[in-house]
C-alpha cells in the first residue's frame, strides 16, 4: 500500500469524507488509532474532525514525523463553520501551527471541509462545552459577532449537515498530481 487516507472522526462527518475519497481514489482509508507506520507511504492524506480547535488524532499521528523527499502530506480538516469564510480558514491555520512542527506545516497542502453536527448524538462533556459557548456567544452584540459565532447561534441545539462530496474534487486532484 502506496498511499494512504487516515481518518479522526468522533460524531461521522469526517468519516463519511474519508470513505468516499477511498471510493474515489482506490486508497484504503483507516482510522488514525489503526494506523499503520507512514515512512513507507508516497501520498499520506489526513482527514480530522475539529474539535476545541484541535484536529482529531492529528498531533498523536504526527508525533516524531517528518516528510521525506517524494511523499506528500494532504491535511483535511471538517468542522462547523464555514471554512469559505476566510476568518474561519485563517483561525484553523493559526491553530494547526500552535501545535504542529513548522517545517511539516509548511510542506503539506492543507484543504478545509465542511461537516455537521446533531446535538442529540453529543456525549455530554461536548454538549456542555456547546451549552456554555452558546450562552457567552448571545451576549455579544450582533454587529460585533464573526460569521462562526452567528452559524453557531443559528444551529444550536439542531441537527445540520453541510457535507458536501463534491468538495472532495480539489483533493482528489491533488492526490493525483
């Protein structure tokens, strides 16, 4: 096995995302806690749910790696917010870069999808965590609210899903470059 897509998903968006560029593309996507040793792997794609602006099993998948010449590293991360808003695009970056090593940052080629979420289906530690960020959102006023905190207003407490496989195009075509 050549390449490889590898996958950190808590509620299914992410996974659903990684099932289906394995299906497009012909590589096998695995868990991240399942992965295998990545030295060997030309083209490694890593797709990892957003959470508390962390990416799901990123920084354990990436402990003690580095790129060598001729593998690629696509990151992939799928959250709630809109990421063609480029304040949530920018936060992302700026969070990915507080715990990744610089070098590797810079070398991967990083894309941002959009997931979903169902409030009924969060393990109570993330349904608090929601509950409290809701509350201290509504007491900033609207004119001073980013266009996150308003979607996060808007789909509280609801069942959303943005997922969209067509976004998967752009990465397919980066696989293959």
């Amino acid at each position: 096995m050549e390449n490889i897509i590898l996958y950190g998903s808590k509620y299914g968006s992410t996974r659903r995302y990684a099932e289906a560029l394995a299906e497009k593309t012909g590589i096998p996507a695995v868990r991240y806690e399942d992965a295998p040793g990545l030295s060997d792997k030309k083209t490694i794609v890593y797709l990892g749910g957003l959470y508390a602006g962390g990416v799901l099993g990123l920084s354990k998948t990436m402990r003690g790696f580095s790129l060598r010449d001729g593998q690629k590293l696509i990151l992939v991360t799928v959250g709630l917010a809109d990421p063609k808003e480029p304040e949530n695009r920018a936060n992302i970056r700026t969070s990915l870069q507080g715990y990744l090593p610089a070098e590797l940052f810079h070398q991967m080629k990083i894309y941002h999808l959009r997931g979903g979420i169902d409030y009924q289906n969060l393990s109570l530690a993330h349904r608090a965590v929601m509950a409290l960020l809701y509350q201290s959102l509504r007491r900033i006023p609207v004119e001073k609210q980013t266009p996150e905190n308003r979607a996060l207003i808007e789909t509280y407490g609801k069942q959303v899903d943005f997922t969209d496989l067509g976004a998967l195009e752009p990465i397919i075509q980066e696989i293959q470059e």
